[in-house]
C-alpha cells in the first residue's frame, strides 16, 4: 500500500466505454467513509461501482503517509475509482504521474464539496464558480491514462441554464460522465433534490449523467430515478451505517430488513477491517463513528451508544459487541431503521469530515 513512484504519463489510456453502463448503482466518495472495508461491505450486498474517499492531490505530490490507506485496493474489489480534489491543474498533472501505474478504473474531480477546509483551498465546490480554471484541471487530468469523471452541484435551483452550461464546458475538456448532486454548496446535505435540474442537463448535454442526493431508501432511489429520467444513480449518506441498501436498491423484490446478527457481524467485520487498514489506535478511533452509524435507530440501548465514544482497542470493541450480541435491540422496537444523520461538517473542522 504504497503511492506509486512517477510513471510516464504515455501509459496506455484504460478503456472508457460504458463507465458506467446503464441502471449502475455508484457508490459515492465519502472523505472518513468509503475506505477499503466500508467498500467490501457494500460490494457484498451488490455495490460494483465505489470510490476511494476523496483524497487531496498535494497529499499523493507530498507523499503523505495518510493517504497511503486511503489509495489501497483490495484484491476482492472489482471496480475501483479514485475522487481527487485540488484547484490546480498542475497539482492535478502530477498526482496523475503517482497514479499512472495503479489499477484504477477512473480518475473522479470533486467540483462539489461545499467544506470550507477544501473550498478556502479553491477546490470542491469554489470551482463551480470558477469554470475555465475547472476545465483546465480537468484537461490536467483528461492528459493522463484514466478515463476522467466529475461530480458536481447544481449551480440554481430554479434555473437549469448555469448547470447545463457547466456540464457542456467540462464534457468539452474531456469528462465521459457527470455526477450531479441535485442541491446547490450552500443547501450542503439539507433541502430538497432539484430533480427538474438534473434532468435538464441529462436532456441538453450529450453525456452520461448521474443522479445524487437524497438516497435513503429504494423509494428514494426509484423517485430520484423517475425525476431525473437518468438510469444511472448514485448513494452516499444513505450507505453509511447500512451497506444493506445496495441490496434493498437492486433486488426485484424489497428484502427484509438485516437482522440483529446480521447487524453484528457486519460491524466487527467492518471495525476488524479498519484495524488491519489503518493499526489499532487510529483504526478504532475511526470505527467510533463507523459503529453509532449501524447501532442508531435500530433500537440498540443508549448507553451502549454512549460507551462507543470511549473505545480505544479492538479488544474493548468485542466485549462491547459481546453485550449488545446479547442484550439485542429492544423488544418494543419494531420500525425500519431511519437514516442514519452523520454530524454536520459545519460544525467542526474535523479532518473525518464528509465531503462528497
């Protein structure tokens, strides 16, 4: 799991047909999520399509020992896309280099984080307002030999015709498909999809187009689907805490809910796998949220909630496992599990933020 050295950026281009083929289900990048184990729990339940956290390019130029978990592909994995954030083309160019020998199926750029620790960088989403200088980083990375992706936000709510304008400028540089996360920066994770928005860009721009935003449930999926009219989807929060969605989304018919065991053992799965990942200290005290995110509202006892905020070892993550292995949610619990809420990223400068 090491960052690879410079590679000639003649490396053959990989293929980019169908990227991502019609009725795909993408995972999204999710910075502090969607490392390796977060993604095998995913795959599992049919996710194909998933992506490295989001990773800033200076930290691959610097070789920042932090970002070496953040790049590693498991063998077990199928599909692999790595979501970068920077502001300069140059940076992006030789982040490509590092990459260049590494089996990735697409490059993603982030021109959607609404985060102040990446737009005050000019990244994410400052770049929306920044077109020419966007579609200059993504020709940076159009020049390397992965095919090149972008995610975006909707620039008005009301009005499609700055967004349609954007998807047109960076298809021109060399993008073979657009995410788009139906709220504008400032909507970050709250209010209402501009459904209208998305299909609009789909409609006017000779384009791939994938739909975000709002994913909890397979209703949610379906609705988001038939608003856009785009066959290609993408779920972000809504797969914390439930790897489970993937399935709920893809089978004809909606399965049941996982059960208690099923709950359980996908979270010491998950927890054991960040341990490997990452070493014990800084693997458990990244699982702290990994495990309230499948314990919330499933009717799991508050104190144990409580008592995640102190693990600090795998062994004190079993003996607490063992208990709720035992104690079971409550008897009186019988609703769906809502969406789980991870904290707002506005609320702390947390280098675990979510940024998508």
């Amino acid at each position: 799991m090491t960052v690879a050295s410079r590679a000639p950026i003649e490396a053959p281009v990989r293929p980019a047909a169908d990227v991502y083929p019609a009725g795909a289900v993408l995972m999204a990048p999710l910075s502090g999520y969607t490392d390796a184990p977060f993604r095998l729990l995913c795959r599992r339940y049919g996710c194909r399509f998933a992506f490295t956290p989001l990773i800033a390019a200076r930290s691959l130029i610097h070789r920042n020992p932090k970002a070496t978990p953040l790049l590693y592909r498991s063998p077990a994995e199928p599909w692999l896309g790595v979501q970068l954030e920077a502001g300069d083309p140059d940076v992006l160019s030789r982040a490509v280099l590092l990459l260049a020998d590494r089996d990735f199926q697409v490059l993603d750029l982030n021109l959607g984080c609404p985060v102040a620790k990446v737009t005050r960088k000019g990244a994410g989403a400052a770049l929306l307002l920044k077109p020419d200088l966007a579609c200059r980083c993504i020709e940076a990375l159009a020049a390397g030999p992965f095919p090149v992706t972008a995610k975006v936000r909707i620039l008005d709510e009301q009005d499609p015709t700055p967004t349609i304008r954007l998807a047109k400028a960076l298809r021109n540089a060399g993008i073979r498909a657009l995410t788009i996360h139906g709220r504008t920066p400032a909507r970050f994770y709250s209010g209402p999809v501009a459904a209208h928005v998305i299909r609009a860009v789909r409609e006017n721009v000779d384009l791939p187009v994938i739909a975000n935003g709002g994913i909890r449930t397979r209703h949610d999926a379906c609705e988001l689907r038939n608003r856009t009219g785009c066959r290609r989807i993408m779920v972000a929060r809504g797969a914390i805490g439930n790897p489970w969605i993937f399935r709920e989304i893809l089978s004809e018919a909606l399965p049941p809910p996982p059960t208690h065991d099923e709950v359980c053992d996908a979270v010491e799965e998950h927890v054991r796998g960040m341990v490997r990942l990452y070493g014990e200290s800084v693997g458990m005290r990244n699982a702290r949220k990994i495990i309230l995110s499948y314990l919330t509202g499933r009717g799991y006892r508050r104190t144990r909630r409580r008592e995640v905020t102190s693990v600090s070892t795998l062994q004190g993550f079993l003996e607490l496992l063992h208990a709720i292995r035992c104690e079971g949610p409550s008897p009186r619990y019988v609703s769906p599990r809502p969406f789980y809420d991870p904290p707002d990223p506005t609320d702390r400068a947390d280098p675990r933020e979510i940024r998508s």
